[in-house]
C-alpha cells in the first residue's frame, strides 16, 4: 500500500505527458483522490495504542518504506494541498506539463515521507525541488523576476542540501543508511558536526532569518499552486527532517544546539513580523508571515518535551491548511482587480461581503484566535518551551501579539471603506 501512494501519481505523471486526449486535469484530480482513499484506509486501521512504524514494507530488498504517526499526518496533508493545488489551476492552466509536475511533485513528496533509508530520502528531498524551480520559471507571472525567483529557490536550498549531504554520507560509511539507528556510537563532538549539517539544510527549507530570502520572491512569482505547494508542503520539510532526523537521530546535539534554536527563531519571529507590516504585496505579506509561524513550530519542536513537540506538529499542520487559502484568496482578487497591491483595495466587505467573510475566517485562523487549530498549537508550544526557556517563550509570545498586529491591520485595510468609496456613493444617490 505504500509503495501504491508513490507508484499511483508517478504512472498518472506519465499517462498526462504522452496522453494526447486533453484529460490531464482530469487525471490529476483522480490520482490524488485515490491517494486520499488509500490513506484515510491507512488512518482507519491505524492502532493509536501503539507508537512506532506499524507498516513498513520492502521493495525486492533494495528500498524500504515505513509510516508512523508523522509520516501519516504529513502524507494526508500532502495528497490533500496537491489535490487544493489542481482545483485552484483548473480554469486557469490546461497545460499537460503542468499536470505532469504536479503528480511528479506528489510522487517525490511521498517518497521523502516514506523513506526509511538516508540516501534515498535525500534523493527524493533534492528531486523536490526540480518539479518547483519548473513550476515558478515557466509558469509564474508573466515578467522576468520569475526567473530570478526560481534560480534563488533552487541555488539556495541546494546549496544547504549539499552539506546535508556531508552528514549523510559520514552516518552512511559508519552504520549505514536506516532511518531507525540512533547515532549514538559516535563521538560527541562527531554528532554536533552532523546535527549542523543537516541544520544547513532545514534551516534554509524552514526558512529562518537571514537565509529566508528566496520564499518571498518565490511566493511572489509563484502562480497560485506553487504558492500553495510552497506553504502547504515544502515548508514542512523542515519540520518533518528536525523531528525525524536532528531530534530523533542526535537527540544530545539537539539539546546541546536548544540556545541556537530558540535564539534564531525568536529573532525570525520579531524580525519577519515587523516585515510583515511594512509589506504592501499580499502575496509578500502571507509569505513573511510564514517565516515567523515556522520559526514557532521550531521552538515547540526544540523544547525537548512532548508538549512541545505535539504543538509544533499540529501548528505545522494547521498552518499547512490556513496558509494556502489565503493564498488562494489573494489570488481570488488578483484575478479580478489585477493587482495585489495593498494600497488600491478598501471597502472590500461593500463589494464583496461574502468574501471578506471567509477572508476573515482564515485571517482569524492565521493569527491563532481561540477555539482554531493554530491557537491549540501555539499554546501547547508556549506550554512546553515555558519548562525548558522560560525567557526565551516570553519572548517568542511576542510573535502571537505581533501576529495579530498585522493580522488585524490587514483585515482592516482590505474590508473597510475608503473615502473615494464614499465619494462614489455620494454621486451615485445625487
């Protein structure tokens, strides 16, 4: 069955590219709601009294594939913001090369999820990024900034993947490649050597301040799937690689880094939410906001605690879902105003009421109001980094203030009247 979520969208990656029957979108949509079946079949038989890998199978003795609880939640969110990323393309792009990446993307994504060996999760952690850097460069906005979107995303992650692979290779030539073996032999100093290694890595695929500067361009040039991709799924990479790899494998070195963690994101949380609310691209305004949320995530991940832990994954996963649908709405209004500038939008809620609702749903959502996924997962965040910094959370729930701060100005800005709205009102009744 797991090696059915990987084949399934790789053989409908191949039947869209040398289908000549203008089907693409079609298959697409399938492939991904097959996926979907299987791995709500998965969730369904999954005993929760157990903790560990409960399937793990073979492919003729050379690859072998695992899912536990992580994988499962990031496999579900996966098939589900691939098939969001169809359906928010469908009116707009019929092209079979599009289609073709996208299930290409899924397929890769699965493999780095169910992976149980190194090289091959590294394989498919790298190939990850050949379907996007396609995705932004061919079918981004229509001006050359696209390519430079595309070339930073690609430059910049690989250049941190390569020294990841500097770590794979030194765990590989002394115990081999599974993902279950704790690099406990090794010396201390060796793990801390390791542990920064795979930081390189996750530390640009998170991203946190200063090496976040390839996601806004990304974002920006990104047509409205390669945003959602980006937020939903490529971003959880990082999250998935730290708790799977750095925690699990080098837990010494990842409490001996904890001060590191907990400084760097705590400056990615100040810095990226004053950025935010100095930005007038919508599109740049969700994506700096991205930065902070996974620099939260990276805390809650770091506090050595399953409460922590819990929270980061549940607010990885819910930032999965929320931040995609704001750009979804963005890119709503970009469809029919032609701009994503925030200047030129007020008295949204006049025009479109039903909109501005559901844009205040998520906003409320983004900025972890009470009774949200987000609100869960932060306070089980801060709950659980208060035992092990108790400054370094108080600080960090600065992030939750600031949050709202441009949550709440962007809201306001977008929906309320201007007074040429007024002016316009005015004319019309004389």
């Amino acid at each position: 069955m797991l090696i059915s979520l990987i084949i399934i969208p790789l053989i409908s990656s191949f039947i869209i590219l040398f289908n000549f029957i203008n089907k693409s979108r079609e298959i697409s949509l399938i492939s991904s709601i097959i996926n979907l079946i299987l791995i709500i079949t998965i969730y369904i038989k999954w005993n929760f009294n157990y903790i560990g890998y409960q399937i793990i199978e073979n492919w003729y003795n050379i690859l072998q594939f695992g899912i536990d609880e992580i994988s499962l939640i990031m496999i579900f969110l996966t098939n589900f913001v691939m098939a969001l990323s169809i359906i928010a393309s469908w009116s707009n792009i019929k092209s079979r090369l599009f289609y073709f990446l996208i299930n290409l993307m899924s397929s890769i994504l699965m493999g780095v999820f169910l992976c149980l060996d190194l090289i091959p999760f590294y394989i498919c952690f790298e190939s990850s990024l050949i379907p996007m850097f396609l995705l932004i460069g061919i079918y981004g906005s229509n001006n050359n900034r696209k390519i430079y979107a595309s070339f930073s995303i690609m430059l910049t992650t690989l250049t941190g993947s390569l020294i990841m692979l500097i770590g794979i290779l030194s765990i590989y030539s002394n115990i081999g490649s599974n993902v279950s073996l704790i690099v406990s032999d090794f010396s201390i100093y060796r793990q801390y050597f390791i542990w920064l290694t795979f930081f390189a890595a996750l530390a640009i695929k998170t991203p946190i301040i200063p090496l976040h500067l390839w996601l806004p361009e990304a974002h920006t040039e990104a047509n409205v799937s390669g945003s959602i991709i980006l937020a939903g799924i490529l971003l959880k990479l990082a999250t998935y690689g730290f708790i799977r790899f750095s925690i699990s494998l080098m837990p010494i070195a990842s409490y001996y880094f904890t001060p590191l963690i907990y400084g760097i994101c705590i400056t990615s949380i100040i810095f990226s939410s004053f950025s935010t609310l100095r930005q007038i691209d919508l599109k740049k305004i969700i994506a700096y906001s991205s930065i902070g949320h996974m620099s939260i995530v990276n805390i809650g991940l770091f506090s050595n605690n399953i409460t922590g832990i819990s929270g980061g994954l549940l607010l990885s996963f819910a930032h999965g879902i929320v931040s995609p649908a704001l750009f979804i709405l963005v890119t709503i209004l970009y469809d029919r105003y032609h701009t994503r500038i925030i200047n030129y939008y007020r008295g949204l809620n006049f025009f479109m009421p039903l909109y501005s609702f559901i844009l205040f749903l998520f906003i409320l959502a983004n900025m972890a109001t009470p009774l949200t996924a987000n609100f869960n997962g932060e306070l089980l965040i801060l709950s659980g980094s208060w035992f092990n910094n108790p400054i370094g959370t108080i600080l960090a729930a600065l992030g939750i203030i600031l949050s709202a701060a441009y949550s709440i100005w962007l809201f306001n800005r977008i929906k309320s009247n201007s007074y040429t709205i007024k002016l316009i009102i005015r004319l019309e009744l004389i």
